[in-house]
C-alpha cells in the first residue's frame, strides 16, 4: 500500500484545473483576489514590516519571488515568509473548520512564489492552489494535532509543499520528496496560539509555507528526503503524534467549496458571533457599558477552548489576543456597532468601556451547538440592559462562511476597501479584471505587482 506522502503526490501530480468544475475555479479565483487584499491591506503593520525589511535585504537572482506591496523582489523564500505575514497578519483571510482548523490560503504565497520562478501561468496557479488547498483540508479532516501540542500550521507547510511542487513542475518523485522533506524539517508548537498571544501568532503560519516553499524548491533541485515519512521508525506518527495514526482522508479536488471567507478580521470561531452582536446593536441602539446588566453567550467547546479559555482572552493586552478573544470581541461590536481593523488598535483595547463590557459578560457551552460544528459555527448572544429589557440573537451561517457564500463583488469590496488610498485605483481595477480570468494570465509576477503601493 502506498505511503501518505507517495498518495499526495500521485494524486498531485495526476490534477488538472481542466477537469474542475466551474464553481471550484471560481471560488480559488476569490481566494487568490480575496488573499491579496488582506496582505496589501496589512502592509505597514509593525511584523509585516519586519518580515519584508529581512526579505529586501536579500537578493535572489534566479531563485526571486515578488514582495507583495512593492515592485521589488528577494530571495524566494523570504518572500514566501513576508507575503504570508502580511496574508495572516489582520487574522481576515479564509478558513476551513474539520477536526483541525486551519487557513489554505497561507498556501497562496508559495503558490505565488514557485509560479514566479518557474515561469508558470495563472492556470498553474489555479492547479497549485486546488492542490494546496485539497491536501490542506483533507489533512484537517484527518486528524487534530492541536490535541498533541502542535499547530495547526504543520499541515500548511505539507500542503505548501505540494502546491508548490505542482507549480514547479515536479514528477511524482519530486513531490514526494517535497512532502518528505516539508514534513521531517517543521513542526510548529501550539504555544503560538496559548495564552497571550505575540506577533508570531500571525507569522507561525508563513514559516511554515516558506518550508514547505524550500523543500519544493530543493527537490526541483533533485534533492531527496527520508522515507517513510509519516509511517517511518522516527516518522510523524510515532514522534509527532506519540503512535498515533491516522488515514488521509479522500482526495477530491474540491474542498475549497468548504472554505470560507471573512467578513471580519476575527478569529473564525467568532465570526456568527459579530454577527448576532452586530444584530442587536441595530434592534437596541448605541449602548454604553452603564446600559448593559449582563451579556450573555453561547458557544460550542472548540470555540471555547481556542478563544474563552485562557485568562488572557478576558484581559487582551495584543492585537493578535484580542481578535483572538470572544468577550472582547462581542464587547466591541455592542459597543461601537461595527467590527474592523480599527476595533483591534492599541487604544481600542485599553478602552475602559470596553473591559467593563467583558466584566459583564458570562460565556458557557450549549452542549446542542458541539452537535453542529464544525458544519455551522453557532453563537448565541444575550444582553439585558438596566431598563429589564433583553435582547437575543443567534447566527451559525454569518456571511462569507461556505453556507452562505460571499458573491464576486462583495470579494471586491473587500480589496478595495482594504487598498483604498494605498493603491491607484486604476491599478486595482486591472487586477481585478486579470483575477477573475486567472486562467489567461501569461505573466503571474506583473498581476500581483499591479498592487503595488503609490510610491
């Protein structure tokens, strides 16, 4: 019987966007559009610009990619590294929820990256992207390494692998030695994601891509790794998961049809819950935190173990905590009747207002919504106010999630929004156009250059 790493790229190598339906060609399209509008939108934050300041003082020669944001190009991988903090660094791009959670999109700039050395047109990235994406989820739907300490990311840089392998032309050997290498050189702790979370908790994911990126790159090169790599002696199910093993679940092509796009820049888990905050702030007006007796929530255990929990999700001190936390969250849409970049700003989180919000606030497990996840992402929310008035709203589909899916032009929204006075409009516009015909494009690394910031 094949090994997993030997059925990832057979399977990889054998995939052609030819033969995928036009629904997944173009849900990849409002990835690709979708994932660099968050990364333009975040490029002056304080990681994203560390990571870019280590990629432009590298020169790559052959082996260049470009640095989203500007003209210019580095050292391949360290542009995998810039462009996928910058895609993870507002916590707005895509998600897949299973037994594991996780973002494909933190694939995309690998994908990128390996089409640009490689010449390859924007029907290659597609295939690279369904690839990355496909491994990324069913990998998730194998198995939770969170429950073993490790980060979700690990699987990025195995589906990473593979994307970008497919880009670069790789036989089946070669991506399996991708994949060999990808898996024996990475494996992310989930500290990155307890407690008080640091600017890593947005970059965990790009390291992970620029590995997956770089073992591509070295079995392009004819390098070989150790195998087995997942059933081995010293393999990833004895040392990773403690002889734990699991099946890789089917591969179709097609899960990016479960995939789902923000709405907001909030942990995923959260997002119905902004949504149903958002609904009573409609239906009772602008509330102070003298209006509010107690607020109310219910959730399910994943939701609770990843963004309740920890004693620092009630008193978030960082960015990458409070978007990562519920009772800041919710405390922020009743109050201000709106969730955006701005709401996770230093001076927004040291707000009084809204700590006396989250001192109101009770959260519990409704043991009916474990039944409905990971399909749905059900919240409940409660306020009652001094006045003895209540106010109930419950969401488990919020926009953008795969049930109710974000249409074309509320994706472009969100770019535009995102780059609005960063990026000449015109510029915008073209990328838009060449997006939605990705398939046509000749020239990968003149697309993602047409969203360069104005100099």
């Amino acid at each position: 019987m094949a090994t997993i790493a030997r059925r990832m790229a057979e399977w990889a190598s054998s995939y052609s966007i030819k033969n995928a339906p036009e629904n997944v060609v173009e849900e990849l399209k409002k990835r690709f559009v979708d994932t660099m509008a968050v990364a333009v939108g975040a490029f002056k934050e304080k990681p994203v610009t560390i990571a870019r300041k280590i990629a432009l003082g590298t020169s790559g020669s052959r082996y260049s990619a470009t640095v989203w944001g500007t003209l210019f190009s580095s050292a391949a991988q360290q542009a995998v590294f810039a462009n996928g903090c910058a895609a993870r660094y507002f916590d707005f791009n895509d998600t897949y929820l299973s037994k594991e959670a996780l973002h494909p999109s933190d694939t995309i700039p690998a994908i990128v990256a390996a089409a640009e050395i490689s010449e390859s047109d924007g029907r290659e990235v597609l295939e690279g992207m369904a690839v990355s994406y496909e491994i990324a989820g069913a990998l998730a739907d194998s198995y939770s390494v969170r429950g073993r300490g490790l980060d979700h990311v690990v699987y990025i840089n195995i589906a990473s692998a593979v994307g970008a392998a497919k880009v670069l032309g790789l036989d089946v050997d070669g991506i399996e030695n991708a994949v060999n290498i990808a898996v024996t050189t990475s494996l992310a702790l989930r500290q990155t994601r307890a407690g008080e979370l640091s600017m890593w908790k947005g970059c965990a994911a790009a390291h992970a891509a620029a590995n997956g990126f770089f073992s591509a790159l070295l079995a392009y090169e004819g390098m070989t790794g150790p195998a087995p790599v997942f059933e081995g002696e010293f393999g990833f199910f004895n040392v990773a998961l403690g002889g734990e093993k699991f099946e890789l679940s089917e591969l179709r092509g097609d899960r990016v049809l479960r995939t789902s796009i923000k709405y907001w820049p909030v942990e995923y888990h959260s997002m119905s819950a902004v949504e149903a905050a958002l609904k009573i702030r409609r239906e009772a007006g602008p509330l102070k935190p003298e209006d509010i007796k107690e607020v109310q929530i219910r959730t399910f255990t994943v939701s609770y173990k990843i963004i309740v929990k920890d004693p620092e999700k009630w008193r978030p001190k960082t960015r990458e905590t409070a978007d990562h936390s519920l009772p800041y969250i919710v405390a922020v849409a009743l109050l201000d009747g709106k969730v955006d970049i701005d709401s996770f700003s230093e001076t927004r989180i040291k707000s009084r207002d809204v700590a006396e919000v989250m001192e109101k606030t009770r959260i519990e497990v409704d043991p009916e919504y474990d039944k409905i996840y990971p399909e749905g992402i059900p919240n409940k929310i409660i306020v009652k106010t001094r006045e003895g008035r209540t106010y109930e709203a419950e969401s488990i589909y919020p926009p953008g999630h795969f049930r109710n899916p974000l249409a074309r032009r509320e994706v472009e929204e969100k770019l535009e929004k995102l780059v609005k006075d960063k990026v000449d409009s015109h510029k915008v516009g073209e990328f838009l156009k060449l997006s939605w015909n990705l398939e046509k494009v000749e020239n990968v690394r003149r697309l993602v250059k047409l969203l360069a910031l104005k100099s």
